[in-house]
C-alpha cells in the first residue's frame, strides 16, 4: 500500500469524470470496480520519483499518476468511506449550497474557456456574487477562481500535448486572456514552462511503445 498526497489544484486540473471529482472533493474515499490496475514495481517507482530531485523526472511520474486516475475513471469506480471529518463538513454544508454548487461547476465547466468572471457564474444561478463565492468556498475547499485556473491548466495541458498550437493560441483557446499571466500561473501549476512542458510530452510519446 501507498500514499501520495496530491495538491488540490493538480487534482481538478485532470480530465477526471466530474461525479469522480464531485465525491474525491467532499472526502469520500472511492475504489476502482477494476483489478490490477498498478503493480507494486509502478507503485515503488512513483514513491521514489516524486521525491527525485530531476524536475522532469518528477513530472512525468506526476503525469503517470494523472494517466492512472483517468483509467481509474473510465473503467468505472464505486464509493466505500465516508470519514468522520468529511462527514463534518458536508452537514455542515446544507442542501441547496450543494445545489447551488453544482449548478456552478456545470455552468464553470461549459464557459471557462470564455473571459468568464465570478459575477458570470453567480448571474446564472441568480445569487449575489459574494455569497456565491462563499458556498463554493465552503462545499469545494478552494475558491471559484482557483478552480476555474484548474479548469484551463488542463485544457492547456491537453492541447500542449495533441496539437501544434502555438503557446499564444493554446493559451487564447484555454480562456487566458493576458500572456505574462498564463505563463505565470502554469508555472506555478505544473512546476515547468509551457514550452518544456510540450517537449517533455512529445519526449514520452515517442517513447512510448508504437
């Protein structure tokens, strides 16, 4: 058995199935419905090049992890634990805050690559922006900005590594809307530049094998 302890931000910036999401962020703990999906040679590895001084090194076995998760969700996934501190929060946390929530994470989902503000998102589903703000705060444990950023980290991730966009346009098609910004925040996010983010990618395609 193994831990990795993931920042939030990396978490929701992978093509996961939103329910997937929707339960890893409420505390939920969840189980693959598949058998043998890592071998303990994989997990070994990932342990020690998480740790790796080699930035790179570091980073595919981040993406690796990313790749895993999105098996996990594709061959299907059932909930097993709620723990007792999740549990806390979600009472904590009433019923229409959580609809409210998820009308915004539908609405964030089909606009954030568009100049979308926080006062766009709480127009739709007709709340003051403040108060908006503060029951997705409450249900999500990071703020709507901050998921938004996520949102179009991983589209830039995917169009860095299946097409031939440049870095300009890749960050226009993502929703950045201010280039020095979105070299900064996927810096920030991803730990690399976008331009070595794109070799590293084209790097472990061609490795990979035919």
């Amino acid at each position: 058995m193994a831990i990795f302890s993931l920042p939030m931000h990396l978490f929701l910036s992978w093509p996961l199935d939103r329910d997937l999401i929707n339960h890893v962020t409420h505390g939920m703990v969840v189980k693959s419905l598949a058998t043998q999906q890592l071998s303990t040679f994989e997990v070994l590895r990932w342990q020690q090049e998480t740790s790796s001084p080699n930035e790179q090194i570091r980073q595919l076995a981040i993406d690796e992890i990313g790749l895993m998760l999105k098996r996990f969700s594709l061959s299907g996934w059932q909930p097993i634990l709620l723990n007792k501190t999740s549990r806390t929060h979600k009472n904590s946390v009433s019923r229409h805050a959580q609809f409210y929530v998820s009308q915004m994470l539908g609405f964030i989902a089909d606009n954030y690559d568009q100049a979308l503000t926080i006062n766009d998102v709480a127009e739709h589903v007709k709340l003051n922006a403040n108060y908006a703000m503060g029951i997705f705060q409450r249900v999500m444990q990071l703020t709507m900005k901050q998921y938004i950023t996520a949102m179009r980290i991983n589209h830039v991730r995917a169009l860095l590594s299946d097409t031939d966009k440049t870095i300009l346009d890749v960050a226009l098609t993502a929703g950045f809307r201010s280039s020095s910004r979105f070299y900064s925040t996927f810096s920030k996010f991803v730990g690399m530049s976008p331009q070595q983010y794109r070799k590293l990618s084209q790097q472990r395609r061609q490795t990979m094998p035919g």
